[in-house]
C-alpha cells in the first residue's frame, strides 16, 4: 500500500471503535510533526513512525536545519569530503553537513571532529535553529542562557516544555520548536552602500517574511473552506482539492476527505501547488446524533450530550454542501463549534453502495452474493484520475483490497471513490439495543459499537448468509454468542456474524418427509416425531425433531407423513412447514433439530424459464437469478407415495444436467432459494430420469468382498484403475470386465449406482464383428464391417480396450482383422445419454472398441 501521511492530520477518521466526543485536534507534537513532514522537512521511520519519544543526533538535526533553509537539493550537491576526521565523504549525511556547517548553523569541536552520532541537547537544538532564522548574531548573554531567552522572545518555544535544556533532545519536543520557527519572521544582515571614516561598510539587521515563505518559497493560504475533495461530488482529479470555490493541484498528497468541510490553512508552493493543510478550527469533535431540536438550537450527540448550534447549521454530506435539515437522527459524523455553538455538521455515509469483498480480478472489485447493497465495481477501460482508493484512511491501490473488507463506494458517470476497511470488532455480543434512527448499539466485550443508518445485517452462519436485522432477532439469535462485527469506513457497523449454526450444525435443507415412521436404526420410537431431508451436499439425513412447541398435523392418519406446525401448540393451525419444503434446521450437539425455519422461495416460471448461455433462472416474476458453481440442484429420484405427498429419495444433479434438459425441466415444478441474485439451493419436484453426475468407465474384473459385508470393484476411468466401494444397492451388480456407467453418492466415497452399458433405449451396442476395412477421414474414423456397414469413431474421442485375455486392459487403437465390439453411450456434448430421443441421446459416434475373442 501507497501511504501517503503528507497532510497536517489534524483530523483523524475513527476508522476502527467509535469514540464519542473525542476531540479531534492532534497534540501540538503531532500537528507539528504532521506539517514538517508534508513540507519534507522531517521523514519518518520505515514503519510509519516518528520517534517521538526517541533522541536526536546531530547528523539527523543537520538534515533538518538544511531543509528548513530550503537547501535540500543542494544537500546532494554538497555530499563528498568533509572537514571532519569522523565524517568520511561516502557518510549519509555528508552533504546536510557540509551545507549546514557552510551556512554556520552548526560548528565542529576543537578535535577536528564533528560526532555525527552525538545526541542534541536541547540548548544546542535552540541554538542551531536560531541560527537557521539569522537570530544568533543578535543574542545577548553566555551560552545558552542568551540563547535560550532570544527563543522565548521570538516565539520559538511556543508550547514546549523543557525541564533541563543541558538534556539530549527528544525528537517530538524538536519537531515542535522547527515547526515554531516556519512561522517566525527570519532576520538578515543588509550591508549600506555608504562607507564608514575607516572604510567599513554599516550592517543592519533586517527582518524579512516567515521561514516558510522566504526558505521553503511556501506561500499559507489561510482560512479556506475545503469544498471539494471528491472525485465523484465535486468533479475533480484525484490529486486536486477545492479551496474557497478555488480548484488546486496538489503534490505529494491526494487524501484530503477528512478536511471536507473545514477551514484550513493550506500551503501553496511556487508552482500553485498545495503540499500541505491543517484545520483552521480548534474545537471539533466526532459523535452520532441521538436527536435534533432545530427550533430550539440544540443537538443531542450519545457522546457529548446536548450541544447548543447556531440558528443556521452548515451541513457537508457525502462531500457536498447539503440543506440545514439533511441532518438526521442516528447520523455519525464530525461536529464543528464556534463559540462554543455548533455550526457545522460534516457526515459521509450516503453510500451508493457497499458490501463484502468476494475478490478482486482484472481491475474489477467483485462483492459476495450476500452483498444485496452492492455492484461489482468494473475499472477497466475508467480513467484513473477519477478514481479515489483507500483504505483504512489512507491512499492505496486496487491491488490493496482483499477478499473480506468492506468497500462502500460512491459513483457517478464513470467516477469512483471507493473506501475499504478490514476493521471489525471481535467479541461476545453481550447485548443489543435499538437506537435513534433506526440503529443499533452493539455491546461487544466491553466496546460499544453503532450501526449506521445504512442499516444493519447479520449473520448465525459464519458470513455464509446475511439477513436484514431486527432487534428481536438479534437477541434471538446472536446475543450471548462471540461475534464478528465489519465496520464501515466511518467505523459503524454494517455486518455482524456469528458462528452459531456451525458451533450447533444448522443447514439448509430440502424437507424429504415429516413423520414417526423411520428405518434409521434406533429412531423408530412411535412417541418422536422425525424430519427427513437432503443436504446441499446431497446427503440425505433423518433428525429427531426436539422441541415442544411444534406440533405435526398427519396427512394421512397413518403417521408415515405430515406437516410441521411451527406457530401453534395445538396443531390447528396452518402448515408451516411441509414436505419438499425448503427450509434452514438447526439441531444440537446430539444430532435433534430444535427449530426448522421455511425459506422464502422463488418458483420458476415453466417456459424459458432457464437461460443456459448465461446460468439464469426466472421465477414466475420474470426476474433473473444466477446460478454459480456452489449452487446446490435436488431432484425428487423417488416419491414416497402415489399422492407425491412426500419424498423417499433424492438426487444431487449438477448445471450441466439442468441444461442439457432444459426443456423437461421447464415441465417441471421446480422452486428455488436464493440470497440476493445467487440461487443457492434448487428442488426439481418430479421424479424425473434426470440422471447427474453421470461416470463412464469400464469394470476391471469383477466385485470382490472387502470385508463387512461390504464389496468393491475396480474401475478403470479416464485410463486409470482405482478401487470404488459400492453401496447397498449398487453391491447386486454382477458384471465383470465390461463398460459401465455409474454415479458415486452425495460424499464420493461409495457408488451409488452402476450398470453396464447395455443395447437399449439409451445407448447402442454393436455385437461382436471382424473388421474390414478402416477408413480415415480427417479426424473422423470409419470401421467397416464385412457387410459394407460403416460405424463412426472420433479419433480424438474414442477410448480403444482389449478384452481377450484375463481382465480388460486399455489399448492405443485397433487394426483391421481384429474382432470389436461397439459402444455409444455419449451424448454430443460427451455426457453419459440420458434421453432415449431428446437433445441427450446418444450421437451415433462410438465411444469404445473393445477387441474381443
């Protein structure tokens, strides 16, 4: 990241806790150090720092007595032999040195020796800086008393305290007394041009304009109100700042959204540039409203209780000059007082979006799905310089944004200050209350955190979905557990999350049934009340229902099948959830479901309702939903009864299946759950011959036991033989040696189904023939039989087997004379053909040769 710290930072944004009623005035040191390194007169250290509290050598005070007489290029210039036996020429400093010793700022010792590394004391850091301003020829007195009173008389130990001045220097109290002496008028010797009786020539002494403006050619421009730092509100480059109704460049800094609002001091060298501002305003600070009293002059701040304001309030939101009453209820921002009477207001929270960062990829800031307030922000082919970037207040680079801030962003016309943060809050949310413009406050651990009035949304997932927040589900939900709060740049709160479904494994479901009627071993208790569902994974699970406030109205008298009724104990009332309902469980760390909640669904509208080219679904409202590559798709494989009132069995089915059977299943009831514009979890409601997932191979052998009761099978896929365990039902399989087809479970770690590739409706199989002839026809090879029968194969496609000797092995082709046998099971698409005359049948292009005896 770019850090760019070149302003007087008088203001400082509360990026991380609010604080209340804080003032924002740095301390004198900080001011000082802030504008000393804005006008590059001081650096700090590698890390960000100053040193404040640190000593100063005489070879890094050289450095600053040279700058603060404007000589810094020259400083290059002057870098070689010293006259001093401890300064070699190649010394760092060499060149500060030789130059400040040249303007006799600073002496040597009688040993001919200059001790860079000699710590300044502060009576020698008074003296050198007075000889900086030309006010040493004019001291009175002995070393340093004379000295140290010629610096109080001109202002040059303006709020500096000093016990002992024999003491080594602390970098922050010499920094305060440079920055002192910009200010202070420096005093020249002017020679007359009149002789004197013994033909010397009379030297007055002449006081000439500040340090600033005569040695560092900085012209202070004072008291201008900073009307333009966006590039969006205000129109201007990213390295421009509008003063007083006035557009400047700027150098060296480009991160002036804090003096938004304020008057400032700004400071414009020779080329009307402005390298440096400081607020011009003393008594500031940063508060949220509580309430608003305009009639009667007041403002009620949570921090600094209630503020007297003057009758016409200034306000500054989101970078422009707004309407007295634009001021609302629960808005953070920084309040401005005069006379001790608030007259500004500056706020900046009117976001044109903001949301979580998914990722950042070829100049593009993509937003996670939950992010509902947000739209990816596309910066190619944008002119930069109307582009803003930070980050945690300072000036950065799209490449600083990672997967997880929280970018808000304002837009107009191609033009874009985008603000991200990574602060969050981390804590036990130990309460949560409603606050004054329909916000909240946080207590996390011992913080109190405050949304904005953006809003507020939350999270019982760990991020993995966001729900609008209400104070009853806040408490509900989160309250008492250890949360995560994603704070806006202001530092309010935009996001909470916690992990209370993963700490009490909750999951988004397809409800397959609601009964006492159960084959899980050990859950077949006539008393307890089960639901069955399907995972996302495509797991299939069955949980005992544990929670008395839930009743089940039975559909059929039997008990097999019923409704869940959530909101009444008596089981009159209304189903609140059903069968092939899509719902969120939550079930202890015994495995029992202690609350089902029904998802808001979108069912989708029977014709086009599926747009393949661009991974789309419509719901009945015409409105598009994307379908991505965690989207889970179920399909019913098996209803439970002739009514289809409830479902057996389930399978997970991929995209590519949906699309490749776009029309049946727009004949199909298919419901789906979305967050925001991402479908999350799909329900085909028909028990279609859809197949998913669909693998080709062949079987290496036959099954063999593996102990358990349990079998496997070797398949070789894609010209590799791996062990597959099969399942209960895929164990009957009695083939060896042969192609099949098959599908693993919702887990990859049994076959679920598997069979041979058979002559059929689905797929085509040619019996066993001599082949003739081979003809080649670009790609594409014809096998002739010897009845003149041609059979296309696709060389780049084909998979070649010899099945002649114990166990079938993969071969690299075949040649005429050989017996084969033919196989095509591939749809064109190269998918297992799962329609008998549709878009998925098989091609007519063979898949495998096998040669057999």
């Amino acid at each position: 990241m770019r850090k760019f710290k070149r302003m007087i930072a008088l203001v400082t944004v509360a990026l991380f806790v609010l604080s209340f009623a804080a003032p924002v005035m740095a301390k004198s040191q900080d001011a000082a150090v802030d504008r000393l390194y804005a006008l590059d007169v001081v650096n700090g250290y590698p890390d960000g720092s100053f040193g404040l509290d640190k000593e100063i050598t005489r070879a890094e005070f050289a450095v600053i007595a040279v700058k603060l007489l404007g000589l810094s290029d020259a400083a290059d210039a002057a870098k070689g032999p010293t006259k001093f036996s401890d300064v070699p020429g190649n010394h760092w400093a060499s060149g500060f040195i030789n130059l400040a010793v040249g303007q006799r700022v600073i002496v040597g010792y009688p040993d001919g020796t200059f001790k860079p590394e000699k710590n300044v004391t502060y009576a020698e850091a008074i003296t050198m800086i007075i000889n900086v301003l030309g006010y040493g020829v004019t001291v009175k007195g002995t070393w340093p008393t004379g000295q140290i009173a010629k610096a109080a008389e001109i202002g040059l130990l303006k709020d500096m305290s000093v016990s002992n001045y024999n003491s080594p220097a602390l970098r922050g109290m010499v920094f305060l007394a440079a920055d002192n002496a910009l200010d202070i008028n420096i005093l020249i010797e002017e020679y007359s041009e009149e002789q004197t009786a013994d033909g010397s020539k009379t030297i007055t002494f002449v006081k000439k304009g500040t340090l600033l403006a005569e040695r560092l050619k900085i012209t202070e421009l004072k008291d201008k109100l900073v009307d333009g730092v966006s590039v969006v509100a205000n129109g201007i480059k990213n390295d421009q700042i509008g003063l007083g109704g006035s557009t400047y460049d700027t150098k060296g800094i480009n991160n002036f959204l804090d003096f938004f609002g304020l008057n400032v001091n700004a400071y414009e060298n020779n080329d009307d540039e402005i390298v440096a501002v400081q607020a011009d305003e003393d008594d500031l600070f940063y508060d949220k409203i509580k309430s608003i009293d305009l009639a009667g002059d007041k403002i009620t701040f949570y921090g600094a209780g209630t503020v007297s304001t003057t009758v016409n309030v200034k306000v500054y939101a989101d970078y422009t000059i707004a309407a007295n009453d634009s001021m609302a209820v629960g808005q953070y921002g920084l309040a401005v007082k005069d006379g001790g009477k608030v007259y500004k207001f500056v706020t900046a929270s009117g976001y044109d979006g903001y949301g979580i960062v998914d990722s950042v990829e070829n100049d593009t800031i993509y937003f996670t799905s939950e992010s509902t307030n947000a739209i990816d922000i596309d910066l190619d082919g944008v002119d930069m310089d109307y582009v803003q970037i930070f980050k945690n207040g300072e000036v950065a680079d799209l490449s600083d944004i990672e997967a997880g801030d929280v970018v808000a962003y304002y837009n107009l016309d191609d033009k874009y200050l985008i603000l991200a943060t990574d602060a969050t809050v981390t804590g036990t949310l130990k309460s949560a209350a409603s606050t004054a413009g329909s916000t909240f406050k946080l207590t996390v651990g011992s913080e109190a955190v405050f949304s904005s009035t953006n809003g507020l949304e939350y999270s019982t997932d760990s991020g993995d979905s966001y729900d609008a927040a209400t104070l009853d589900k806040l408490n509900d939900d989160i309250v008492g557990e250890d949360v995560t709060v994603l704070l806006d740049p202001n530092g309010e709160a935009l996001f909470v999350y916690s992990d209370t479904e993963g700490s009490s494994n909750s999951a988004k479901v397809v409800v397959r049934n609601i009964t006492k009627k159960t084959d899980l071993a050990g859950n077949t208790n006539s008393t307890i009340n089960y639901i069955k569902v399907t995972k996302m994974d495509g797991t299939e699970a069955v949980y005992e229902i544990d929670n008395d406030d839930y009743t089940v109205n039975w559909g059929d008298g039997t008990e097999t099948w019923g409704d869940l009724d959530i909101d009444d104990s008596d089981g009159t009332g209304a189903a609140d959830v059903s069968p092939k309902d899509l719902a969120k469980i939550t079930f202890d760390s015994s495995g029992k479901v202690t609350k089902v909640e029904k998802l808001t669904v979108q069912t989708m509208r029977g014709s086009n309702g599926i747009d393949k080219n661009n991974d789309l679904l419509y719901n009945t409202s015409d409105a598009a939903y994307v379908v991505s590559s965690s989207t889970a798709i179920i399909q019913v494989e098996e209803f439970g009864d002739a009514g289809e009132n409830f479902v057996n069995k389930t399978d997970k089915i991929t995209w590519a299946t949906v699309e490749n059977n776009e029309t049946a299943v727009e004949g199909y009831t298919v419901t789906f759950y979305n967050d925001g514009k991402e479908v999350v979890l799909v329900f085909i409601d028909n028990e279609s011959s859809l197949s998913s997932d669909q693998m080709y191979g062949v079987a290496v052998g036959g099954k063999y036991g593996i102990g358990g009761g349990d079998y496997a099978i070797k398949l070789m896929v894609d010209g590799t033989t791996s062990e597959y365990t099969l399942d209960s039902d895929s164990a009957a399989f009695t083939y060896a040696n042969a192609p099949i087809v098959f599908k693993m479970n919702a887990d990859d770690s049994e076959v679920d189904t598997i069979s041979r590739v058979a002559d059929g409706a689905l797929f085509n199989v040619v019996s066993a023939f001599t082949i003739a002839d081979i003809k080649t026809v670009g790609d594409t090879l014809i096998l002739v039989d010897g009845s003149d029968n041609e059979y296309i194969i696709k060389k780049d496609k084909v998979e070649y087997f010899d099945n002649t000797g114990s166990s079938i092995k993969s071969i690299t082709g075949v040649s005429k004379g050989k017996k084969v046998e033919l196989y095509d099971f591939l749809d064109k698409d190269g998918d297992v053909a799962i329609d008998a005359g549709g878009d998925n049948a098989i091609d007519n292009i063979f898949d495998y040769v096998i040669i057999v005896n």
